[in-house]
C-alpha cells in the first residue's frame, strides 16, 4: 500500500454535501490537484458535474487559480466539441459546476469495452478534436492535456473535457501535462506552440488504433519522448488507409515544426467521414 494514500482523506460519500445547494451522487476520480464529483444540484433539479480542490489541498493557491482560469474559459466558451460549464462557487470551498456527459471516455472505450475504432469513427472523432482546438487556438489557448481519458464519447459526438492545464502559447516548464502523454517540447521544457496540440491529437488517434499508451514507461527523470521516435506498428498502417496513418505518423514528428497544421490534418480526416 502507499504510504501517502493512506494517510490522504477520504472522498466524500454519496449523500454528503459537497457545497451548500450540490449533493454527491458518487465521485468519480481523484486526480493532482483535484476531485471530481458527479453531484444532484438543487437549483437545476438535475445531476452535474463538480470538481474541486482536494481535500488537503483546498486552501492551495496554486489549485484555485488553476481551477478558477478553467471556470473562466469554460465559462466563456460556446463549442459543441467542449465541456460546457454552468457557474463556478467561490465559497466556502471552490468547485466548478459543468453538464453531466452521459458518454463514456475514449480510454473506457478502447481499453475496457474492447471498442475497435473504424477508419471512419476514428476521423469523425479526429475532426471533433480539431473542431474544438481549432476554436482554443483562435482564443490563443494550447489544451496541452489531450489523453483519451480526457475525449468523450457520446451519441456520435466527441467532447474535449479539462481545460485545467490550458494556457497561452509561450515559455512553460519541464514536464507540464500528463507524463506519458506529453509531446517532445512538453517534456523538454521551453517554447511551446498550438504544434504541442498536434502531437496531441496524433497520441490520441495512436492509442485509439493501437490501445497502447503512446510512452508507458516515461517518468519525469527520463522523459522517453525527448529521444524516442513514436510511429504506427506496421500492422496498424497496413489495417487503415495511407493517407490516414500518414497523417496520425505526421502528427507524431518529434520536432514542432516538421507537423502539420490543424487545417492539413483536419483536410485529411474529412475524406474519411
């Protein structure tokens, strides 16, 4: 058992009040630096979304900006390919309020269902991607987290959720983002452009093809992106069209620069649907 697991406190039981007018229904995951909770809202008379600080991390500064300039994009964002966000409570703990998405993950989908993406479904899903970064990027923001935990599925469309690492384009440090998922740059440190959020996308539509983690074993003393070259087993490149698996290889390129655009991949994938 971790030691340190043990001694964090406990989620709150469905039944507890979360904040004054949200019960818990169940929590969902727990993550650095937050929970999340699906909770009952009063006023909406429907289920929601909460996620919050920790409960050993609550009067961390760094959690609330964080989860507060999410709330401020989210808030004032309209894309069908987000999250949609109702209110974010300031007191007396913070939590911002989302929709309910009744999907399931990407991960879900093809790791534990066993779901084998088509050409086609990949494409539509690649293009919702694009759809929804195309939009970050013209409000001059980089996700910076793409995983297919963070892609869900529901009744043919994609939504893009956490928005807790996004950022202006600009000079960030080592290792920002999720470690097995982070592009080259990421990893690296240093300069980082929307071609972060290319890189993404191809890590997405690999595991979706693969269902391999893009770099399983990468830890933050030895990031496995920074000199390791990610491409399509041969296998998979013979199962999908070339121009497909041409593109999701492009998308990989270690170096920021040799990837597409948005556009060109977003070109690509629309032959498909």
């Amino acid at each position: 058992m971790n030691p340190r697991a043990a001694t964090e406190p406990a989620p709150l039981n469905a039944g507890s009040q979360l904040i004054p007018g949200f019960r818990v229904r169940r929590h969902l995951r727990r993550a650095t630096p937050f929970d999340v909770y699906e909770v009952i809202s009063q006023e909406r008379r429907c289920s929601c979304i909460a996620k919050m600080p920790r409960p050993e991390l609550i009067h961390s500064e760094r959690a609330r900006k964080m989860l507060r300039a999410e709330a401020d994009h989210l808030l004032s964002f309209s894309h069908p390919h987000l999250v949609r966000a109702y209110e974010f409570v300031d007191e007396p703990q913070p939590a911002l309020i989302m929709e309910t998405l009744t999907g399931q993950t990407l991960k879900h989908l093809i790791h534990e269902s066993g779901h084998a993406l088509t050409a086609q479904e990949l494409a539509i899903m690649g293009t919702h991607l694009t759809s929804a970064l195309g939009y970050l990027h013209d409000k001059r923001l980089v996700h910076l987290d793409l995983k297919p935990s963070n892609v869900v599925c529901e009744a043919g469309k994609v939504k893009l959720i956490d928005l807790s690492l996004a950022r202006e384009p600009g000079t960030v440090h080592r290792g920002i983002g999720t470690r097995t998922y982070l592009s080259p740059e990421q990893a690296a440190g240093g300069e980082l452009t929307t071609a972060a959020d290319i890189w993404g996308i191809g890590a997405v539509m690999y595991e979706a093809v693969t269902r391999a983690t893009p770099f399983p074993d990468s830890t933050p003393q030895a990031y496995q992106q920074v000199s390791t070259r990610l491409r399509l087993p041969k296998s998979c490149r013979v199962e999908l069209p070339s121009d497909l698996a041409s593109t999701i290889n492009d998308c990989l390129e270690p170096t920021a620069a040799d990837r597409p655009s948005l556009i060109e991949v977003e070109s690509v994938l629309e032959r498909f649907i």
